[in-house]
C-alpha cells in the first residue's frame, strides 16, 4: 500500500477555473490565486482507480425472506468504459461469493464476449480486481458477475433482514437496503464511490405473496418465474443518474398507502399510522420544490416512504425511496405526542431535502458530506417550517443545532467540515455532529448573512452546474458568489470562497469577545477560537458576520451585517454607558459572545426589568453562552446564575431549553449531596411562576407546539424537585386513567405516567406494563418503557429489567427496546441507579445480560452508574458492583469508572464546586 499527499482542492480549483471562466471574472482583481489546500493523509490504496467508470447496471436479485432464507442469489451486468489501456477492471465487493465473471466488449447494443477472466478480491480494500488476458483498450465494455450473499441480520447495514409480528403473533420476515456510505458492495459488485455514477435496471425475484420496491416505479406486470410457480419477478424503470449509495429496494408484504406519486409502505397492522406521514410527505416535498425553485418530478417519477421494523430512529435519503425507522416515520394522533408529530415532519423534511443535497448533486467524495448533511440540518427545520408555519419549529434551529454543534465543536480534537477519508471506518466516522449539527450552523449562517433570496439563486446555479454530477465545496462557493455579485453582502475585498472556506477548511468556531469604553462609546471586538476547557495561542481569522443591538435601539429583528475579517477591531459608537450591548442578533451566526463585567450586568439587569426586551433567541444565547463561558473559566459562573434568575418571567421555550441543559448539569452535580436543598429552592423559584398557567394533566386545544414543548420541560423539573401541586396532580391523572382503563392525552403522557408512577403502586405499574405490551406502536412503546423506569420501587425496577433479558413470546421487545429498558430505569433517579446495581450484581444474571444486550450495553450500564456517584455510600455501591463483575468488565472500564465518581465527589473543591455552593447557599429569593 502506498501513502500519497492528496491535492484534491487544488485539482478541482484548475477544473472549476477552466469550466467556468465566470467565475475567474467575478472574483475580479480582489483575490489572489486560490490557496491550495491540504486534504490530511489518507491511505489512497482505497479507492478505486480512475481509468475505468461504470454507466450502467443491469442488477438481478432473488430472495426467500419470506421463508426466513438469508440466502440470496444476483446477477449485475455492468458496462463501463475504459478511459486509459488497462488490463484490470476493479469495483468493489464486500463478502459476496462471486461464481462466474464473463468481460464482453460493447459496441452499440452489440456485446462481444471476451473471456471469463481472472478475478479476486482483497478483503482488506474490498477492491474485485478482474484481469483481462489482454490490453483493454479504451471503449466500451461489460462485466457479468454472478454471485451469491447473505443478507445481514438487521444491523441497517447492505441488503438486510427484519421481522415484525402480525395481530396474531405470527412473525413475518422482509429484506431491505441501506448502503450509505459503503455498503452497496455488500449487496452487488459495484463502483462503490459517490461520484462514480451510473443508470440501473433493478429486477427482483421474490415470493409471489410480497411485494417489492425500488427507487424506481414498476416496469410492466410481474413477471411468473418459469422454474418455480412461487415466485414472481418486479422489474422497475430504468433510473435516474445516481451514486450506488443511493439505491435501494425492499421485498415484503407491507402494505401500501398512496397520494398521486407518493406512497407510503409500512406493516399492515399499522396501516392507520400511514395517512399522516403521507400527507406530511405531500406537503414537505412541494414546499422543498417551491423553495428550491426544482421541480422533485424533473428528476424523479415518484416518491416513497416506506417504515423499517426495529430499525431505530435513523432514515434513509434513498432517491425515490426513503427508509425509516417507524418511530419517525408512523403517526397515530391518538397515542403519539407533539415531539413524534415532530420528529416525523423534520425527518421527512431532513430526507427530502437531501433529494436535491445529495441525490441531484453528491459530494465527490466524503470528504465533502458536508454538502449532504449540513444543508440537509439547516432544512430539515426550514423545510418543516415552511410546510407547517404554525408549528414554529424553526424556534428549536439554535437550541437544538447550534447549542450542541458546540458542544462537540468546542474540544481540541475536533476535525474541520471538509476532512479526508479513505477506509470504511473512517467514512464511517464522517457522519458527526460536524457533518450534521455543525455543518447546518455555518451555512445557516451564510444563508442569513447573504440573504436568503440570493441564497436560494445561488442554490438554483449550483443544481444546474452539478446536476446528476459530484460536486467540492468549490462548486458551491462558485454557485453563491454568482449570486451574491454586485450586492454588497460580502466583507470588502474577499470573495465567498475566502469567506466560507475560513469555517470549512478549520476546525472549530469563535469566541467574539466585547470590551466597551463607557466613557467613549468606543468597542473593541476581538476573536479566538473556543475551547470547552483550555486557552491556545491560534492566528486563524474567520471572516464573522456580526450585528448586535442596543438598549435603545432593540432592533432585533433587522439583520444586517458587519464583518469581522481580522483578529480584532475598534467600533466608533455613541452607545450610552447605561445600554446594554448584545452582539449575534437571533443567534444567526455560529459564534459564542463575552462581554466586559459592566455589559454582562447590564444584560442580567435588563432581562430581570422586561425579557421581552431582548429577542428570545438571544435570551436562549445569553444563557448557554453564560454558562459555557463560565464552564470554560472566561467568565464568572455566578454570571449565569444571576441571569437565570430572570426566568421566574421567561415564558417562552427557547430559553427555557437552554436553561434546562444548565439545570440539569447541577442537578446531577448535586443530587444525593447535602447541597441539594439549595439548588431545588433555585430551581422551585424560577419555575413556579411559569409552572401555575400550564395544566400538567390537561391539553387545552388552544395549545400552540411551542407551548407543548414549554409545558413538558416545566412539568418534568416542577415533579422532579418535588412541587407538591405536580405530584399530586400526576398521581391521580394516572389513577383516573387506569381506573378508566383510558390513556391519558399523549402530548402530557410522559410526564404524568413518568411522575404519576412516583404516587401510585402495582396496579398503576402493570397497567402500564400491559400497555407497552400491546402497543404495537415504537414512539408510543419508548414513552411507555421510559415512563416505567421512574418507578420509585425498587422490586419493580428489578422486574422490569428481568424483562429485558427475558426470552419467548411473552418478552416480544425488539433489541433497541431492550437496551432502553436499561437505560430508563438508570435515567430516572437513584432509586433506578440502585436497583441497577443490584440486579448487575446478581452473578447468576450478568451472563445472560452480556449475551442478551451486548458488552456494550454493560460497559454502558457501568459508566452511567458512575457518573450518578455523588456520595461516599454511593461509592461503596459501585465498588461492590466492580467488584461483582470482576472480569466481566475489562479495566478500563472499571478505572474509568472509579476516576468518574471521584471527580464528582472532588466537583466540591473545584472552583466551579465552591462558587455553585455559595451561589445556591445565599439564594434565598
Ligand atoms: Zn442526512
């Protein structure tokens, strides 16, 4: 294997330049040639050569699943042409047992057989080299592999199986793909890389009692097996251009739900659960058509949506055909939340939009999966909010994107947007919060900071450039700086390349920092890159679009930008020195901001007066930056403290969310130590006020989704610190409910079944039991198996976790659902942590629970024990338990263990411990 240097950027700088002189043009004399950049090292031995590319595949699979048969048998007729003489056609191929290869020549609808030549594969690579006898020289050709598989055992990884249960306890088998990012090759020898592109013709032989699907509509009648009168074969249309990442089938006997071109397949037994996502998926498409300004139909006959049993909550962007799992997928009004109604229309929206970010245009490779993910993040909210505007769900784009794209973003060891890789592992490992979460912020930041219409323009010239092609990060900026020309919405002298590539090129984001002159009016902003937990000496300047807004001139909501394009620079202003100065209106950049001592006091002091002063996006800021500042010791925590304590008048969500990762931080710091009084009368006086206008045992239908979410985190920490009013009100919400044998409204489910089972006994705890074994719906079952873990009964708890390595018909949970079960009875409190580790203790159990959930689910297990050690006694727990397993767990795990209860014993003494302490101690308001 040989290491190469990759020039990749500056191979596709030369290409861009001479494709499109308009670019050269519009850069004018501003910029200087373009900076190479510098992929890291990859070992290049995996990828494929480039001599040979494939145009089109004629793909055959046969398969039993309705027998339960892994086995499967396919044959691919794939043309290439070969661009420079070789001897060798190599594609990959991942286990497949490959029994017969004939190479022809191609001329016209003429194929000539050549030979059978050699083939073999190295497993390391995967790479199917096939040795012509002779020189091949370039033209056209064809390879005929035919080969046998097995499908995977329901890992959502390559053609896979699954099952799910009939209304009659019968079980019923299907097989489904996903082969994003290298998983194609497990199920056809294939060029498996994005921007090797082909045509395909699927056919699939299956029983004559399934169905099958593909990303294409159906090609005629089905077609009788001549050999065996079981079995039928669908042929599908001849496809769109597209990488073999992308395509995807399923054989079952799912049913189907259908809206002019778009269908939804799912179990039968759930058929009902099919209407909403099919009209969600009716809306989200249009409004991705509108927005994008290109027609999905342009591209693409049809759409289907169809729901993977036990599949987790993951989704598939296949074209024309996206995978679920069925939590995210499935919609029953009567027994789903808010929150599923919610994960259902953004992952949809997460989905279709990668039908034009990713399937029209897919990165050229993974290094740039950036393209796919981030915009895919940013739309996934934009694109739901514009199909459903009354739900306001872009209200939830900073605290659920920005604020965690930094808590990954903020670690040293962080990799930038754009990053090599060549092994499947390291492909693998691309799919990060930096690909998704991190991604979607900064353009989400150029988009607000270009303008959205001349975003969108852009957008539309990056679709015709790239369309059906692969594309770099080059071919974007192209595309935007087309549409940004002349417009005044770039910092002077630099073009977007300059400007985009100072976020993707480096890992990481900025810190502003703001130092006012009260008596001059004058301020000076400064950046650096933030780290978690350190301070580094770094030179690296992002160009930063900034606003902010003032006392007396709030205005919020005028987004225009200024441009930090050095390290720091001098604003002349007239601010009076008793405004308050609030810089990143909206939270739109992707930046943290910090303040002089005097600003920070100004702000706390402003909030406390009216919140409505500050837009609420920037009060969720103020708090998360606040607090994260102060984590990373640039800022005093009694900062954040003090701010908070303006939110006994905050009633909208956003901040509220924010807050509620800060308050949990303490809280689990805190629980089981003689502190913890303080911090519940902290927390009890902040939400009282807020908690007295929400019912948390009714849902008015006046309730806006915001509200919904507002209400459900006040509830959960009013019953979780003990507010006598939410406790009781649970309680008999849940008795009245099992004395009706009627559920409760699903939008306050979780908190009252979770908290009700706080005041109730057996018969409340297997009423709910009962329910999650009848329910055959996965959202509804999770809320059921979270809620029963907040049992305050130990004996209960441990019943419950018997289940989840219980075999046989009475323990019918799907493996995720095992796994859950352990996690929400250690989740839920200490009474959980305790009755954990008495039942890992149990020596006559621990085999089974390992062979049953996994050493993962153990090691798992162990470490969130540790993390819930506050005290001396919990401590001896712990030991008792590692003592327990012994080699059960390796060392790591038990030092890791050991090193995680004793800092959080030792928080006490850390700077943080002691301010916390005082801060709550003296709270007495
Ligand atoms: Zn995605």
């Amino acid at each position: 294997m040989v290491l190469k240097q990759v020039f990749l950027c500056a191979l596709v700088v030369l290409s861009v330049s001479a494709d499109h002189p308009l670019w050269r043009k519009l850069e004018g004399d501003l910029s200087e040639e373009p900076e190479v950049e510098l992929l890291q090292e990859v070992n290049e031995a995996y990828r494929l050569p480039t001599v040979t590319v494939p145009t089109h595949y004629n793909l055959h699979l046969k398969t039993a699943i309705h027998q339960n048969n892994r086995q499967f048998q396919g044959t691919v007729e794939i043309f290439f042409n070969v661009l420079e003489s070789t001897d060798t056609v190599t594609v990959h191929n991942r286990r497949l047992s490959i029994w017969k290869v004939t190479l022809y020549s191609v001329s016209g609808e003429v194929q000539t057989e050549l030979e059978s030549p050699e083939f073999s594969t190295d497993a390391e690579t995967e790479h199917l080299a096939i040795k012509h006898s002779s020189v091949m020289e370039p033209g056209s050709y064809m390879v005929k592999l035919e080969f046998n598989g097995g499908l995977q055992d329901n890992n959502n990884q390559g053609f896979f199986a699954s099952s799910y249960l009939d209304n009659d306890g019968k079980r019923h088998y299907l097989a489904s793909s996903k082969f994003e990012p290298t998983h194609a090759r497990s199920a056809f020898p294939c060029f498996d890389e994005p921007k090797l592109k082909a045509t395909f013709t699927l056919s699939i032989t299956h029983s004559k009692d399934y169905n099958a699907v593909a990303n294409m509509p159906q090609d005629g009648a089905l077609i009788p097996d001549v050999d065996d009168a079981d079995y039928v074969t669908t042929k599908f249309q001849k496809s769109t251009k597209m990488s073999t990442y992308l395509l995807a089938f399923a054989v079952s006997n799912f049913r189907i739900r259908t809206s002019g071109y778009q269908t939804v397949y799912a179990r039968p037994n759930v058929y009902e659960e099919t209407e909403y996502p099919l009209q969600a998926g009716v809306d989200i498409l249009n409004a991705l058509s509108a927005y994008t300004g290109v027609e999905y139909t342009k591209y693409m006959p049809k759409m289907t949506q169809i729901a993977i049993p036990d599949r987790g909550s993951g989704a598939m962007e296949n074209w024309g055909l996206v995978t679920y799992g069925e939590p995210v997928l499935l919609f029953n009004p009567a027994i789903n939340s808010y929150r599923t109604k919610k994960n259902v229309d953004t992952i949809i929206a997460h989905e279709y939009a990668h039908q034009w970010f990713g399937n029209l245009v897919s990165p050229d490779w993974w290094s740039y999966i950036w393209l796919n993910e981030g915009f895919a993040t940013v739309y996934e909210y934009l694109a739901a909010q514009l199909a459903y505007p009354e739900t306001n769900y872009w209200d939830l784009w900073a605290v659920e994107v920005i604020h965690n794209a930094f808590s990954a973003d903020a670690r040293e060891s962080v990799r930038p947007m754009t990053w090599n890789a060549a092994t499947p592992s390291e492909i693998a490992g691309l799919f990060d919060t930096v690909a998704y979460d991190k991604s979607g912020s900064v353009l989400n930041m150029f988009r607000v900071a270009f303008q959205d219409d001349n975003w969108r323009e852009g957008l539309v010239s990056y679709f015709n450039s790239r369309e059906l092609d692969g594309a770099v990060a080059d071919h974007l900026y192209e595309g935007i700086q087309f549409a940004v020309s002349g417009k005044d919405v770039l910092p002077k002298a630099f073009n977007v390349k300059d400007v985009m590539d100072s976020w993707t090129t480096v890992a990481g984001f900025p810190l502003l920092t703001v130092r006012r002159d009260y008596k001059t009016g004058e301020i000076v902003v400064s950046q650096e890159r933030f780290y978690s937990d350190r301070q580094l000496p770094n030179d690296h300047v992002y160009h930063v679009p900034y606003n902010y807004a003032t006392k007396s001139t709030p205005n919020f909501e005028t987004l225009s930008f200024e441009w930090l394009s050095t390290k720091a620079t001098k604003l002349t202003t007239t601010i009076p020195a008793e405004d308050w100065v609030i810089f990143n209106k909206q939270q739109t950049g992707y930046y943290r901001v910090n303040y002089d001592a005097k600003n920070w006091q100004l702000i706390t002091d402003a909030l406390q007066q009216n919140p409505s002063a500050v837009h609420v996006q920037n009060r969720a800021q103020l708090i998360n930056d606040a607090y994260n500042l102060a984590r990373a010791e640039r800022l005093d925590l009694t900062v954040p403290l003090n701010l908070m304590t303006y939110l006994k008048q905050e009633t909208s969500y956003p901040p509220w969310a924010a807050a509620s990762s800060v308050l949990t931080y303490f809280n689990n710091k805190l629980r089981g130590t003689s502190q913890y009084q303080y911090f519940i009368n902290y927390v009890t006086q902040l939400i009282q006020p807020i908690y007295s206008v929400h019912s948390v045992d009714s849902v008015p239908d006046t309730e806006t989704t915001m509200e919904k979410y507002l209400k459900q985190t006040i509830t959960t920490w009013a019953c979780r610190v003990g507010l006598q009013d939410c406790i009781t009100r649970t309680g008999n919400a849940l008795r009245t409910a099992v004395a009706a044998n009627t559920p409760v409204h699903p939008d306050i489910a979780t908190v009252v079944y979770c908290y009700g089972l706080h005041q109730t006994g057996q018969t409340e705890f297997v009423w709910l039991y009962e329910r999650l074994l009848a329910s055959k719906n996965q959202a509804e079952r999770a809320v059921l198996i979270d809620s029963l873990g907040c049992s305050q009964e130990k004996e209960f708890l441990k019943s419950f976790l018997m289940t989840s390595i219980g075999s046989g018909a009475t323990f019918n949970f799907l493996e995720t659902e095992r796994t859950r079960i352990v996690s929400s009875v250690y989740s839920a409190s200490r009474v959980g942590v305790d009755a954990l580790l008495e039942f890992l203790s149990d020596g006559s159990l621990i085999d089974e629970f390992v062979s049953r959930l996994g050493q993962s689910t153990l090691n798992s297990a162990v470490s969130n024990i540790a993390s819930r050690t506050n005290n001396v006694e919990e401590l001896e727990q712990l030991e008792g338990l590692l003592n327990a397993l012994g080699e059960k767990i390796s060392a790591n795990t038990a030092t890791s263990a050991r090193t995680t209860a004793r800092n959080n014993m030792a928080w006490f003494n850390t700077l943080e411990g002691l301010v916390a302490e005082e801060f709550f101690g003296a709270y007495t308001q």
